[in-house]
C-alpha cells in the first residue's frame, strides 16, 4: 500500500472517529448546538450523524458520495461523441464554434460553451488552464458596410520555382468580407493600385480606406521632401479618404492583420509550392469565397460575412490615372478579346429559387419565382439577370473564359448592351461638361447649392470659393488652390440649372503643396529652435526627436503623429536645416 493511500486511509478513519465523539456527547446529554460550536459542525451535521449512528452504528458515519442518484440534465452520450468528433476533424474550433455547429446539426437543445469546454477537458481534447485576463484593446467598427476598407500586403505565397509572391489584400470594416485579394509577383504601388482599382469596379468605392505607412500607399517619408504616390492620387480622384496607421501600431488594423493569421493557418501552411501563380491565385479564391459566405464569424454573432456586405448602390465610374489598367479594360485584356464578350441565355428559376451557372456560381431568388423563364446577361465582371424585360437581380461574376465558352456552346448567343447601362450612359452624354459656380462659405463653413447645405471646412468661412462639378465629385478652389474633394451631391441632370452655373474652361488647380516638415532633437532645457526661431517644447520631452510642422502662421511640434505644442510663427526666415539631431541651434 502506498503512502498515499495511507494517508487516504487515516483521513477516513479520523472523520469517523470525530463524528463518533460528538455523538456520543450528544447522547450523554450535551445540547446539540454546544455540540456543534464544539465539533465545528453545523447543528444540521451532527442531528444526521446521531440519526445515522442510531440506525447503521459506526458504519453509518462513513463519508458518503455526494453525487445524485440521477441526472435528467446531462449531456446525452450521442451528443458528447459528436462534440468530440467535431472537435477531432476540426483541431481549430473552439467551444463556441462547436455549439453553433450543433446547433446547424439539428441538436436540441444545444448545449452551453462551458459545457462543451468541460466535454473537451474531460476527454483530453483540450488542456485544461486557468482563466487569463487578456490584454483590452479599444475595440471599433463602422456602422455600415463599404465605410472602410481595411488593405494590406501579406508574403508567404510560394512558387514551386522558389519565388515568393505577395498577396494584396482588402476586408471590409463592418462586415469582415474581403474585397481584394490579389497575388502579385512584385507588391508595388502599381500592382497595389491595379487591384484596389478591379475591387473598387466590382464592389463600389469606399468611404474611406486605412493602411499602414508603406510607401505603396503613402509618400508621407519620401526623402527629401514627402510626395504623392499613385494611391493617394487614387484616393483624392475618387473622393476618398486615406487614413494611415501610427508607425508600428499594427493593431490599428488588427482586422486585416488577423485575416491573415487565418489564411496562414488554414491554407499556406498546410499547402506545398504552388504550380503557378494561376494556381495560387484560384486555390486563395476559393478559400476566401468559403470565408465570405459559409464561415460563421465570432465577432459577427455567428454571422457570414456575406449576410451583412452590401456593395454599392450605384457602381460610380472609378477614376483611375493612365498607370492603372480600368478595371474593364483590365478584365478584357487578360481574358482575350474573342473570349471576354457576354453572352445572353433563357433560364428557368428551380422550385429552390435558384439560377445555377458554370464555375459553381448561384444566384438566389424568392421561392415565389420558381419555375419562371428569365434572360440572363453575363461577362467577367458581372450577372444580370431580367424577367418580364426588367432587371430583376445583379451580381458580381465569377465566370471565367471557359464558363463563357461553354455557355456558348450551350446555345447562348452574344449579347446585346448591358442591362440598367444605357440610361446611365444617356446621362453621362449629358452630363460630360464639368460645371462650375462660385459661392462664398458661410461662417458655420457651409454653403448652399441647389437647395442642399454642403459642409467644406471651418477655415473657409467668409472666403470666395469656386465649386467644381465634375462627374461624381466635388473639388472646392480656394485661392487659385485645390483646398477639398467631396462626393457631389447634386444629380448630374440639374447641374446646368443652378445659378451661376457655367461651363469650365480651365483646367483643375493642382492641390497646395504639403507642408515642409523638420525633425529635430529636443535638448536639455527642452527648447529648440527652428528658422531662428525658440520653440518651448518643455523639459519632459527632453531626449525626443520630434517633427515640426512648418505651416504658413504656425510651427506644430509633433511626437509619434501627437501634437505636443503649437507655436505663432514670428520668424519669416528661410528654412536652413529640415533635419538636425544637434542640440536645437541649427535653423
């Protein structure tokens, strides 16, 4: 017998004999409270263990299990062995994962995630670890889809040549779809720029897109002076606002850089070389489409990132520079003339309201419409589809070049002009002339044009501004400058109408020049000194290599992108240095 079980022994045998003691004061006479308070039991313990020394003697004051006779609420074996099951064919899904799995699987009712987690435990599935407090972030999301895109460029794409290709990528801030993922041989801002261009074409332009400092997105550290890259170009033709991450914060865009996590997991770690960059590109894709319409998301309640994406309203035509291939023409060339025009073809809905097409594309309609004969339009960039001679559904396409043919050699025919587009391009004919006006900003920094208060800027107020309607933007000139771009909200049809309308005879302005930028040094006694000029920092930043912002009336003093201090220009010399890590004498 082992130690242990000695000890096991005597601990038993010492329980009895305590018990065995109180009882006996208790049948001496002893009240049973002054028992209790004695044996350090409750008056409750020591009435049973009296009934049942009275009944089974000594024996009856052994330790007895606690455990129920019956449990009507545990988990039933069949369900125990499905959650081990899952668990096993899935090492990556957690409790939460599992439960929303039972409950896809008809199990009822499903059980809690601690439940499962016990499950798990109890077979040695998981290990078992104690509760940590994890780091909080400050967590956000926009309110609606297509507000933000979220991009970034990922490596680890192997060749079976050796070479390692990257992968641009874009998610969609509110919904967690993706809206770009694109492998290219060299991530440069060309190639970046191309398939922000193709994902914008099929899904619509954001609001505002996020990324970090590379210079494929930002010429903010173009030495000597900052420039503008081919994408804020993009971004400022488009009406777009490009927001930049603090230097190494990548939590910042924790959403894209998580994606990424998933991919590397779940694909590229588990897949060889790929053959081609065709092949690595088709294998991402189909992983992605999964993700976006069959994989539930925890941060979504469970949802499909597809269930909450919604492109666009309008598709609005993409400004792209003549370095960017449009997305159209992009789409042409790589497929081929012959093969990239559509097709037209008659259809009928299936009694499940749906229109199944080549490459594993659906489409999706009310069971109400089942059984209805309906035209489709199709080409490599989109699906529509028309009933009764009205366009009933459009989706983005997914066909390839064989998807074509085959539909050709299915009796489709070539089609005519795309449906919904030949309004759309009747409007454009008559809207092609950029108009401008000339309004004066009120103090509250808006103006009004055509009945609608557009807001510009605060430090506009008072000031003389020339508005320029030019297709679906905005640009506000301000002194001979371009000062804004805003997304126009005037129809395009009641331009010519407005008052003091007329058409633009000269070219638009270029923007102001960004602001010339000096770094420096804070010494000791925490002032430095920029074009002969003493700027108080203060001491505590004494050590800091800060940025100072050379506006036209004011120095801002910058540390990590955060404003320390302001200083009034009084000092119109010319600037010496724009970098001295001296001890802040150098101009």
């Amino acid at each position: 017998m082992t130690k242990a079980t000695d000890d096991d022994f005597d601990d038993r045998a010492w329980r009895v004999e305590h018990r065995r003691r109180a009882v006996m004061e208790v049948r001496d006479g002893v009240p049973m409270a002054q028992v209790a308070r004695q044996f350090g039991a409750s008056r409750q313990s020591v009435h049973s263990w009296v009934k049942r020394y009275e009944l089974e003697g000594v024996e009856g004051l052994v330790e007895r299990s606690r455990r129920p006779k019956s449990s009507p609420t545990r988990l039933a074996a069949e369900v125990e062995a499905l959650v081990c099951e899952l668990r096993r064919s899935h090492p990556r899904w957690g409790p939460r994962r599992i439960v929303y799995e039972l409950g896809k699987r008809g199990v009822s009712p499903v059980p809690g995630r601690t439940t499962v987690y016990r499950v798990l435990t109890r077979n040695a599935l998981v290990e078992p670890q104690e509760q940590r407090h994890q780091r909080k972030y400050r967590r956000w999301q926009r309110d609606a889809p297509m507000q933000l895109w979220q991009l970034d460029i990922m490596g680890g794409v192997f060749l079976a040549d050796g070479r390692e290709c990257k992968l641009v990528t874009g998610i969609d801030d509110h919904s967690r779809f993706m809206v770009i993922t694109q492998v290219v041989v060299e991530p440069s801002g060309r190639a970046v720029c191309q398939a922000f261009t193709d994902a914008m074409g099929r899904y619509g332009v954001p609001s505002e897109v996020l990324t970090d400092n590379g210079k494929q997105f930002t010429g903010r550290f173009t030495k000597p002076f900052p420039a503008e890259v081919l994408f804020e170009k993009i971004c400022r033709e488009n009406g777009i606002t490009a927001r930049l991450t603090k230097p190494r914060s990548p939590t910042t865009t924790g959403k894209i850089e998580r994606w990424h996590q998933s991919l590397r997991r779940e694909l590229l770690d588990n897949c060889g070389p790929f053959d081609s960059l065709q092949a690595a590109q088709s294998a991402i894709e189909a992983w992605v489409y999964a993700y976006n319409h069959d994989r539930p998301h925890q941060s979504l309640d469970m949802a499909t990132p597809a269930t909450l994406f919604r492109p666009a309203q309008t598709l609005t035509t993409v400004v792209a520079p003549d370095t960017v291939v449009p997305p159209e023409t992009a789409r042409a060339s790589a497929a081929g003339e012959p093969d990239a025009a559509a097709v037209e073809f008659e259809m009928v809905i299936s009694p499940g309201g749906r229109l199944c097409l080549p490459g594993n594309q659906q489409v999706k309609f009310s069971q109400s419409l089942a059984g209805r004969p309906v035209t489709v339009w199709a080409d490599h960039r989109s699906i529509h589809v028309v009933l009764d001679g009205e366009l009933i559904r459009t989706r983005p396409s997914r066909l390839s070049t064989g998807d074509l043919t085959t539909l050709r050699l299915r009796s489709a025919r070539p089609a005519g002009p795309e449906p919904g587009t030949a309004a759309a391009s009747t409007r454009t004919a008559a809207s092609e002339s950029v108009i401008e006006l000339e309004r004066t900003v009120g103090r509250d920094g808006y103006v009004n044009v055509g009945g609608q208060r557009i807001l510009l800027a605060a430090h506009l107020a008072g000031q003389q501004v020339t508005l320029r309607l030019d297709g679906h933007l905005l640009h506000v000139v301000a002194a001979g400058k371009l000062a804004k771009t805003l997304p126009s909200p005037i129809p395009a049809e009641t331009r010519s109408s407005l008052q003091g309308a007329r058409v633009a005879s000269s070219p638009l302005p270029p923007p102001p020049a960004p602001p010339l930028r000096a770094v420096r040094k804070v010494p000791a006694d925490g002032i430095t000194m920029v074009a002969g000029q003493r700027l108080r920092v203060g001491r505590p930043h004494a050590g800091k290599t800060v940025t100072i912002v050379i506006e036209d009336t004011v120095f801002r003093v910058l540390h990590n992108d955060i404003e320390l201090s302001t200083h009034t220009r009084k000092s119109a010399k010319p600037i010496g240095k724009l970098r001295s890590h001296s001890n802040g004498v150098a101009t």
